[in-house]
C-alpha cells in the first residue's frame, strides 16, 4: 500500500480532467438547467472518487494476494487476511487526495493548471516546507509542531515507510488513529470547500 500511493497522482488527473471537462464544455450547466442539482453534480463525481479509490485498493488487494499465495510458504486465513486495516487507510488516503484534485479542478476550472499545481504541491511545494519545518531550527521552534496537519503530509503519515523492517529497524506497523482524525478533517473541508463554491457560483 506504500508504494502503491506513489502513483495516486494518476486517477487524480482523471478527476481533475472530468470535472474541468464538465465546465469548460459546460455539461454541468446543460445538466442543471435540464434539472440536475448542483448538490447531485457533486454526489456524481463523488462517486466517480469512489469508483476509482476501490478499484484501485481491489487492485492492491488482488496483487498482495496472487503475489503472497505464489510465493509465501505458508497460507493460513489469518495471516493472509491480517493487517486489512493498510487497505482501508490506503482507500481514505486515495478518496482524500481525489477529493483534493476535485477542489481544485472545480476552484481553478482549467485541467491543465489544476494538474500542475496539484503535481508541483505534492511533489515539490509541501515537501520543501516540511523540510524547512522540520530541519530549519528557527522555523521547527515557531511552527514546526503544524508539519504533521499539512495536507499532504497527514496522508503521507496514515502509512509509514515499511522498508526499514528489512534491515531490523523500528517502524510503525499500525495505522494511528489522530492520523486517521486529521486526514478525515481534511476531506470534510474538501468537501465543504466544493460545496461552498458551487452553491454561490453562477454556472
């Protein structure tokens, strides 16, 4: 599940691509003046985040099973169906970071710019201030305590890098529950934040 949140990115885009297609050719307005709600455009590509998130943690599930029942030389029940609570913190994680991209896609309007700020944030925004959080003496004492609640970062921190174990290392094996309540706050202020901005924009 690690690994397999490296390549979140991907269906982000196609969430970013649906919605921005949904305003740039304006379906969405076609669909609301046809009757369609606003609140039920945003339960539609909701469940387009949910469709995606579950077909992707079935696909993890899947690949840890064939790859485990090929290769372990053991196979008992409760050591193929222990620590299931990895797929379930990857499923939020994929939801939250999809709910992310619909924000965006839905504030910026444009799929293009939308992906880039998405990608270069990820990958290169946060990461650097965290850093600086983290590693900068003066910044760490005045606020390097808010590093953990960053977007990014508070999902990053649902699953730990597990390779240490591999080299006799201490990791944490468990998915922490104020991770999970921080996580859970953002994706309640995602969804607030898509609400909010179609509820007073005039499509």
């Amino acid at each position: 599940t690690y690994v397999a949140t490296i390549f979140k990115i991907i269906p982000a885009f196609v969430v970013i691509i649906s919605v921005t297609n949904e305003i740039s050719y304006r379906t969405m307005r076609q669909n609301v003046i046809d009757g369609l709600s606003k609140w039920e455009f945003i339960k539609s590509k909701f469940a387009l985040v949910l469709v995606l998130a579950f077909m992707s943690t079935l696909f993890i599930f899947l690949e840890g099973l064939i790859t485990g029942l090929i290769y372990a030389t053991v196979s008992y029940p409760e050591l193929i169906f222990s620590e299931l609570e990895f797929l379930a913190a990857y499923f939020l994680e994929i939801v939250t970071f999809l709910c992310l991209a619909m924000m965006l896609g839905i504030l910026l309007k444009r799929a293009g710019f939308s992906i880039v700020l998405i990608f270069m944030y990820t990958l290169i925004f946060e990461p650097f201030l965290t850093l600086n959080m983290e590693h900068n003496k003066w910044i760490s004492e005045q606020v390097g305590w808010l590093a953990p609640f960053l977007p990014i970062r508070a999902l990053n921190n649902l699953i730990h890098v597990p390779f240490q174990r591999y080299v006799f290392m201490e990791i944490q094996d468990y998915i922490h529950w104020k991770d999970i309540l921080i996580v859970l706050g953002w994706l309640a202020f995602y969804l607030f934040a898509i609400l909010m901005s179609l509820h007073r924009r005039d499509i």
